[in-house]
C-alpha cells in the first residue's frame, strides 16, 4: 500500500480488497492521490478547528474566573460600604426581619435607647421600642407597616430608654421588597427642648419668667370661658410700682432687675395656683384671679399685693422702697372681651395713680369720662405751655409773732377762657403725663426773677417733684437760670415732700448739690411720711413745712395739740425752721401762735396773688 496516502483513504482501501498493484490506471492513482489530499486537508482543518475551539473555551474559562473574582470582590467592597454608611450614620438605624425581629442595629440606635447589640439580635421590636405615653399606637402601626411591606412615618413620640429616660424621637420606616425593613430612628429631643424654649420664650418674660402680654390674652380668654361655663366672676389686676424710676436710677439697673423679679415673686405669692401672673413690660404687671364671688374678694388679693409690695427690699447692701397702684376690673356677667378686661383695669389704675400711691381702685364707667377729660386736658395743658395761659402765683408765708412776711411760694396757676384751671387738677395732669420737667423749667426762671425783686430776708420757695430733681443737668440749669435771672440762691428755699426725700438716695444727693450751691433745703408735708429721727438728721434740711393734717382744728382736741408741740419741738431739736401751711382760721392760728410755731401760710393770712400784688405788700 502506497504510504503516501492518507491513513484514513489506506484504510478504506483494504477494507474494500483492493491492492495497489491493481490500480494501474494512472488516472485512478491519480483520483486517489487527489482523495488522500482531501483526507489530509481536512485533517489540518479539524485541527485548526479544535484548536481554536479549545484556546476560545480557555480563555472564556478565564475570562469567566476572572469576572468572577472581580464580583466578588467588588460585592465585598459594596458590603464594607454599606457597613460603613450602617454603623456611622448619624441616625439610629434598625434592621428587621419579616417577622418583626432585629437582625442588626447600628451604634446609635445602641446608644439612643440604652441597647446592648449582641444581646438584641434576633429579639422582637417590641422589647426595644416602649412608648412612654401606653396608650401611644406607634408599635401598632409600624407592626402593620411591617406586615404589609409598606412604608411608614411617624413623626414625633417618645420612648422610654433602658436607663429609664425618655426620649423624643421622629420614625420613618423603609419596607424592602424580600421583607422585612429598615427601621430609621432620630433622636429629635434637643430640638423639641429647643422648639419647646421658643415657645415658652414667646410667651414669657424673659427676665421675671411670668407670662407676657401675648399669652395674657389667652389666659384672660380661658379664664372667661370658664366664668361663664362655672358663673363665678373674674377679676384682672392692673398692677404699677410707685417710685420704680428712681430706684432703677440710684441704685442701677441691675438693681431694678433684681426688684422687679422679686416682685413678679411676691405677687405671685398672692396668687393661687388656678391664677395667673404676668409682666407686660416696665414696672406693670398683671394678675388674674378666678373663682371669685364679688368685689369684695378682689379688694382682699389686692391688698394683699400692694401690703407685700409695700414691704421694703433688700438689694445687696440698700433697702428699696416702691408701693404698688393698683386697678381692678371685673367680669359683669356680659360678654366682656379680654382686650375690654384689660383696659378697664387699665383705666382703673390711671385712677389710682392719681392717688397718694399704694392706692386701690376698683373700674367704674364714671372712669372713662373721667380719663377723656383727663386726656382731653392734657391737650390743652400742653397748648397753655406755649401760649403764656400759665403764670406764677405767690402766696405771702408770715412770721406768726409780729406778722411780717418772711417769704412768698411760688405756685403754678392756669387761666383759660372759661376761668381759671383748679392746679391740683393740671398739676396731677401734668405729672401724669410727664410735663412737669418741662412745666417747671418754664415758669420757675419767672419765680427767680419775682425773687431779684424780695428784699433781703424774704425768701422764695420753689415746689419741685422727685422726676424734677432727679432729672439729669438739674444742678447746672439751676445755675444758668440763677445768673440769667440775677437772683440770690441764698433766699431760694427748694421744697421736696418728706416721702421724696427719706426713700430716694438719687435725691437726697440733689439736695446736697442744691445746697452746695447757697440754695436750701425745705421739707415739705412734713408729717405725712414715715421719717424716722436719724434720717431726718442725715438730710441737708434747713426748713419744715408741717401739712395741715397737724394744725390743731379745736382746742378740745388735746392729742392734736400734743402733736403739733412735738413737730415743732422737733424743728427746734434739728436747729431747723418750721413753718406751718394751710392756716384757715382764727382758731387754728392763735392755738400756733401759743405753741411757739415761728411762721406759716394759710387762706386765713393771704391767698396766692399775682407778682405785682405780692410785690405791694411789701411796700
């Protein structure tokens, strides 16, 4: 068999019984020639195909491990990730499993609800999530949340910790599609304390922490819903320190703070627990008191409050005194409002001011006539000061043993085209409304020079109120005024009430100024006040003027006598003059003239005059 043909076609061959010498046709060698070619062609063919075959199937191996290691790899790293973003998130994050058990729980939600991590695994939700309020449905609903695959949020509870604690928290649930969820938890009670702050700071004052004017209103709102559910009555305080200014001014304003806030203390002291205290701003306050039968009760609370603000303060190493004007007004059994409330007891309180402080008044109707007539004068005060309607009358003061005139008091009067303004009536107008600064710096330049024209030993005596010497520059304009006038401070006599003098040190330092300057110093109302004898002798004092609620009114009232021999016994003690004031009868002024009082002024003597007529009966 010929060996160069293919292994496959010599085969063929000798299966089929044919030998190689048989084939003696050249043209049949040559068609097995041709067939052994083929045969081996398509041996190289198979190889090539095999071989390709198998380096694709290697490096598809490859490939394939290659791909494989780099997912998961890649998974590992996503794991680590999430891990990460798991156990550094701000938030307290939970894993649950379908059936509501914790599969993992990230460090803060450990620390947030006092959890130990190892030991929660597996445990339901419910032994970590208690709501501090029982009755709260939050476990409920995230449970259902949980059971129906979908999300939830809660936005604000409170849960008990495993310390015991509460804590606000705001929920949001996120259910994943194989079952089961994430449970977010955020830890949200510095921003309720702070949300709560706010809140309380909108409706409180800051310095006293009492309720301010907004909530005021509510409260007064609620209190009537419940007068009328309850038909009790209601009554609203309309509370204002006396003398608030001048403690605020010599001792400083931290002081004025101090005595404010112990004030808002002793007020509410008065108060029950079902009333309500509030400061509206300043020295005003306001309480409201429910529950009550009739006017009577709210007299009783508001005594009690002016009684304790009555009382002095302590204030690091001084004593403060303030006495408290208080208004009331009440509910009618109409359908009264609480802006209504709030300004009656307002009009009240304008009412008391009018008194002698520490004064309390009761809402009438009568008062807003009262009040419009007081505004509607105001008006025209304040035009009268610019329009020359206001002068100086000077009423003759007389030595009471030989009747000489040893000084004239300048007093403020106002004529008008419809006759002559009462000047206790402007006066309290015009100290009401803050003008008697203004008022006093325009009519006494005119007092000083009436005084230019007073021979030596008749003197002047000028009133002035405590808002007037405490004013700032006081000091100096009086100085301006003196020279512009020509006058002679040395027969200036300053008159100050004994209450001004013994309870303000702004004051009292004043006087002293005043004083340094030549002027002196008269006590005016003597009597009135609660002086003692070692602050009587601590004042720069040259004169008292004793009130006429001491002037003897018949010689049987032997106490009345007793009295006004020891006033002016007292003026003898403190080497000062003593005048007496409001002499109105024949009696009252020889019964002065028995006990040794050296001078006085009275309707009885002469009433105030006009300069010119003063100036006559000197002549």
């Amino acid at each position: 068999m010929n060996d160069d043909y293919h292994r496959t076609l010599q085969r063929q061959m000798a299966r089929s019984g044919i030998a190689e010498d048989q084939l003696t046709d050249p043209r049949i060698a040559d068609l097995l020639g041709r067939v052994s070619a083929a045969y081996e062609d398509a041996d190289k063919q198979r190889y090539l195909h095999d071989r390709a075959f198998l380096l694709a199937s290697s490096e598809m191996q490859n490939l394939y491990d290659r791909l494989q290691s780099s997912s998961q790899n890649e998974a590992a790293v996503q794991r680590d990730r999430l891990k990460a973003i798991f156990d550094t998130a701000a938030t307290g994050l939970i894993v649950l499993e379908p059936d509501g058990r914790i599969f993992d729980l990230n460090p803060v939600a450990e620390a947030a609800l006092g959890l130990d991590h190892d030991a929660m695994l597996g445990e339901p939700l419910s032994t970590i999530l208690t709501p501090a309020d029982p009755d709260d449905p939050v476990i409920d609903e995230l449970r259902a949340a949980l059971e129906q695959g979908r999300h939830w949020r809660n936005a604000d509870t409170v849960l008990m910790t495993k310390h015991g604690s509460t804590l606000s928290v705001s929920m949001l649930f996120r259910a994943m599609r194989t079952g089961g969820g994430v449970l977010a938890i955020e830890d949200i009670t510095e921003r309720k304390q702070a949300q709560a702050e706010l809140i309380w700071r909108a409706n409180h004052d800051s310095l006293t922490g009492l309720l301010n004017r907004p909530a005021l209103t509510d409260r007064i709102n609620r209190a009537l819903q419940r007068s009328r559910r309850y038909g009790s009555q209601v009554a609203v305080f309309f509370i204002d320190l006396d003398r608030f200014k001048r403690v605020n001014d010599t001792l400083g304003h931290a002081a004025g703070d101090t005595l404010l806030v112990e004030c808002a203390r002793r007020i509410s002291s008065i108060m029950r627990e079902v009333d309500t205290t509030a400061r509206l701003g300043g020295d005003e306050f306001v309480a409201i008191a429910e529950n009550l039968t009739d006017s009577d009760d709210a007299y009783r609370i508001a005594k009690r409050i002016a009684d304790t603000i009555g009382q002095p303060f302590s204030i690091e190493s001084d004593l403060a005194y303030v006495e408290a004007s208080i208004g009331i007004a009440m509910t009618d059994g109409h359908g009264v409002e609480p802006g209504q409330l709030l300004r009656d007891a307002d009009i009240a309180l304008y009412e008391a001011k009018g008194h002698n402080g520490s004064s309390v008044v009761l809402y009438t109707e009568a008062m807003i006539r009262r009040m419009q007539h007081g505004v509607d004068m105001e008006r025209r005060l304040r035009h009268a000061m610019y329009t020359d309607q206001l002068w100086v009358a000077y009423q003759p003061i007389f030595s009471l043993s030989d009747g000489r005139i040893v000084g004239f008091e300048a007093l403020a009067r106002w004529n008008t085209d419809n006759g002559p303004v009462a000047p206790e009536e402007f006066i309290a107008v015009a100290e009401g409304a803050g003008l008697l600064e203004e008022l006093g710096k325009r009519l006494i330049p005119e007092a000083l020079a009436f005084q230019k024209q007073l021979p030596t030993g008749v003197d002047l005596f000028i009133n002035m109120s405590p808002g007037q010497i405490a004013a700032d520059g006081i000091v100096e304009w009086f100085d301006e005024a003196l020279l512009e006038a020509g006058a002679d401070p040395r027969q200036v006599f300053i008159e100050v009430t004994e209450t001004d003098a013994i309870s303000d040190h702004a004051i009292t330092g004043r006087m002293q100024q005043l004083r340094e300057r030549g002027m002196r110093i008269a006590l005016d109302d003597f009597g009135v006040g609660h002086s003692s004898l070692s602050a009587l002798r601590a004042l720069p004092l040259d004169l008292m003027k004793v009130d006429r609620s001491f002037l003897v009114s018949s010689r049987d009232d032997t106490r009345a006598e007793a009295i006004a021999r020891m006033v002016i016994d007292l003026g003898r003690l403190l080497n000062v003059g003593v005048i007496a004031e409001g002499i109105e009868t024949e009696e009252q002024l020889q019964l002065l003239r028995e006990i040794g009082c050296p001078m006085g002024q009275g309707f009885l003597l002469a009433a105030p005059e006009p300069a010119a007529e003063a100036l006559a009966r000197l002549t």
